[in-house]
C-alpha cells in the first residue's frame, strides 16, 4: 500500500485521524453535495481504504439522488426521498450524445428530441437499451457472454447510461461525439483522451458516468418499495431477420421501478476512476445462501424453481415484445461482512426513504494510481485495482465470478474500451469508456 499512500498524500486527499470522526455507529451525515474525492482515513490499510471509498460510494450514491432543481442542481431546501427527479436523471444519456450520422447534441440545457414514435406521449425519460445484446438491443459494444434479463413477470429489464455536464462538455468541445471529430482531435500528437478529475484542492467534481437498470413494474410489484418513474418504454424494431428476432418498434408509457445503478467517477486520486455498484435490497440471493433460506421474493429470482440452472442468459431469438421465460439469477460473490455494515449505517440514516431498500455492493478502486490523472501508467494501467472481481447482478448479471479474464473486473473490461480511431495506443485510448465507440460517422449512416 505505499503506492497508493504515496499518491493520496501528493494529491492532497484529506486525511483524517479515526479519533477525530464520529462515532462508527452513529448514522452518517446525508448531504446534497457530491464529494470531490476520497477521504482516507489512518491507519492506512487495505481494508481502512476500502472502507472509504465504500463511504466515498454512499456520499455519492445520495448526492446523486437528492431532489432536483429544474435546471438539475440539487434542491438542498428538500430532503432525499422527496417526489420528483434525481440530480442524476437531469444528465444527458448516451443516445442524445452519440447521434445518428454523428450529429453535434444539443446544448447541455437543451432537451433532446424524442424517438418519432414516442412524441406525444409525454416529456418523459426514455429506456431503449435492454443489456448486453446484439442488435436492437444495443450494449453491442462491450465484451464478455451477453443476454438480455428478464423479471420474474417475463419482461425485459431496460438499462440508462447518463453522464454528469463536466464529461458532456468534454466530449462535446473535443469533437468526440462524431468518429470525424475523433480523428481531428488525435492528429495533434500531444492529443489523448483525458476525462476531468475530482479535486478536493481545486473543489471541483470530475467527470461521472451513472448506469441504471430498471424492470417494468407489474401488479405484484409495490411501487412504493422502488424509486419509481413513469418513463417511455422504446424498443427501436428490427425488420432484419438477419440482426435476431423481427420486433416491431414500440413505444409505451409505463411504471418503472430501478434495481441497479454504477457510479464511476474519476478522480485525482483514482484515475482509473471509481467504480460503485448499488442495487435492491431484493434483486437476487446469494450464492453461498442455503436454498432453504432464500425465502424471497426475489426480483430476478425464482425460490420455487431451484432446480433450475443460474445465471444463463435466455434461450434466443430475443424479443422484447414478448413475454420471455424469467431469469435466475443469484450473486455469485457474497457481500462482506463490512459492506453489510456499512449498509446498514446508511440505510439506516436513510431510514423512512425509498433509499433505504438499496444496497452498495462493492466499490472497486486503484490501489496504484497514475501520478498523473491525466496520463495512464504504461506499466499499470489498471492500477491494480481492489477488489479483483466485481459485478452488479443486473448489470454484468451473466459475467460474476471470479475468474480472469472471464469474469466482470470493471477496470479490466473497461480498460479494452477504444476510441474509433485505433491506429495506435495513444489514439485508442478511451479512458475506460466504451460511450466513445457509438460515435457514428458524418459520412454515411452505421
């Protein structure tokens, strides 16, 4: 750990003797206001580090879902759990940016058009993408075994992929947003791709990205126990027999409730970013839980079906516009002891809020940073990061384990994420976002 000890004492994390904090036990303070970086605590160790950014995690994971302002800053004169829409849900999704012919987006307060097929039918979030599939249902792009999930009502889940206005503006004022303005933007040689990062010294909140999951919620489900939304439900259609299933585009009003979110935010003291993972409380049971203890009921999980195989993507052809066999899935590395823990303090605080019914799963982190967060290691670029392995059950749901190479590491997957300019390191080099890869040309339609 003298790296990372080295590192956090250069850039000026804020250390803070255990003595001087609060009691443990004590509920922790909610705030609207997102943490610039980690704060690390003595006696520096593994666990002690991870502790703090699993708290670093929960800071962020209530900022975030603060109440909004109209213009998307968080209204510090109302509570978390009030009505209305998060911080986060003000931020521009990955469609509105990477667009069709590579388009310039709107600017950042600036609605985005809607699908033809959803106009009029209400200013509403949209949900199009439905996991790690082919074809219409996007998330092409990343690697590892793919399938969409599906609740146990047999509907697809949809998941949202957001990102905070410092990385908007990065992609937009750098051209990144078009495979053009990404070939322009490399041809000077000192040109990297380089996300903003949290400072506490310089006060300022680096660059954010936020995936959601959500599941359609039916008549078994309680509204009331979710943050729940009325969104637009879009399905794009696929006409090509070719690309999967024939599905015809759609486009509903319906009731959502979330059941997975990442954080990942870059900071100076975790240039490979920070990477938190939340879910329900009642998503899925633990591997390592006896049957005749998973008593349910669960979202993405059928007690009364034990028999039946786990974590295996649904039989194809997928289509979204059919009810589909549900997933059974459970958590195949268990949460810690200390995350348990440490839940419980936050959910605690968090007490009378729908938030209490989330849990952080893990954060994974850096224990070796760059020296500089905007210059990857040529000899770490990971930094190896702890822990090894980490998934979020509706997000990476058929990639859990522990096995390299196999198994969901979000620095390791993430670090296989290029620009669409690959001619060299430097050029591919996407700052372990794989958004930059749905930049589309001005040329032709892709």
């Amino acid at each position: 750990m003298k790296i990372t000890l080295k590192r956090l004492a250069c850039l000026g994390a804020s250390f803070t003797s255990v003595l001087a904090m609060a009691d443990a036990a004590s509920p922790p303070p909610l705030s609207p206001a997102i943490p610039f970086d980690v704060t690390a605590n003595a006696p520096f160790t593994l666990d002690n580090l991870q502790h703090d950014f699993d708290v670093l995690s929960w800071q962020t994971f209530v900022a975030l879902n603060w109440p909004a302002n109209a213009d998307g800053s968080a209204n510090t004169s109302a509570q978390i759990g009030a009505p209305g829409q998060t911080v986060w849900e003000s931020w521009k999704e990955s469609y509105e940016i990477f667009l069709p012919q590579g388009q310039k987006p709107v600017a950042w307060n600036q609605k985005s058009p809607l699908p033809p097929a959803c106009q009029g039918k209400g200013d509403l979030p949209v949900l199009q993408q439905m996991g790690k599939v082919a074809g219409v249902l996007d998330e092409t792009i990343q690697p590892f075994k793919t399938g969409p999930l599906v609740d146990q009502n047999g509907t697809y889940t949809r998941n949202a992929i957001m990102v905070n206005q410092p990385m908007f503006d990065d992609i937009v004022n750098k051209g990144l947003y078009s495979k053009e303005g990404q070939q322009a933007f490399f041809t000077k040689a000192e040109n990297r791709i380089a996300f903003s990062c949290g400072s506490q010294q310089d006060k300022h909140v680096g660059a954010i990205m936020v995936k959601s999951a959500w599941k359609v919620l039916g008549g078994n489900d309680n509204s009331q126990d979710f943050h729940a939304v009325d969104a637009l439900v879009y399905t794009p259609g696929n006409a090509d027999p070719s690309k999967g299933a024939v599905i015809p585009e759609s486009c509903n009003v319906q009731k959502v409730g979330l059941v997975g979110l990442h954080i990942v935010h870059k900071t100076k003291d975790a240039p490979q970013w920070v990477w938190s993972s939340f879910e329900h409380v009642r998503n899925v049971p633990e591997k390592t839980t006896p049957m005749n203890e998973r008593k349910g009921p669960y979202l993405f999980y059928n007690a009364q079906a034990s028999d039946r195989p786990v974590n295996e993507p649904p039989a194809q052809p997928w289509d979204p516009s059919k009810k589909a066999t549900p997933s059974q899935i459970v958590r195949e590395i268990p949460l810690t002891a200390a995350t348990h823990q440490l839940n419980a303090q936050w959910q605690g605080a968090l007490k009378g809020t729908v938030w209490a019914n989330y849990q952080l799963i893990s954060t994974q982190w850096p224990t070796a940073p760059a020296d500089d967060c905007q210059v990857p290691s040529p000899t770490n670029p990971l930094g190896t990061p702890a822990p090894n392995f980490l998934a979020n059950a509706t997000l990476e749901t058929y990639n859990q384990g522990t096995t390299p190479q196999a198994s969901s590491s979000c620095m390791e997957c993430h670090n296989n994420a290029t620009t669409r300019v690959t001619q060299s390191p430097r050029t591919s080099f996407a700052d372990f976002t794989f958004l930059l890869e749905r930049a589309q040309s001005t040329g032709a339609k892709e």
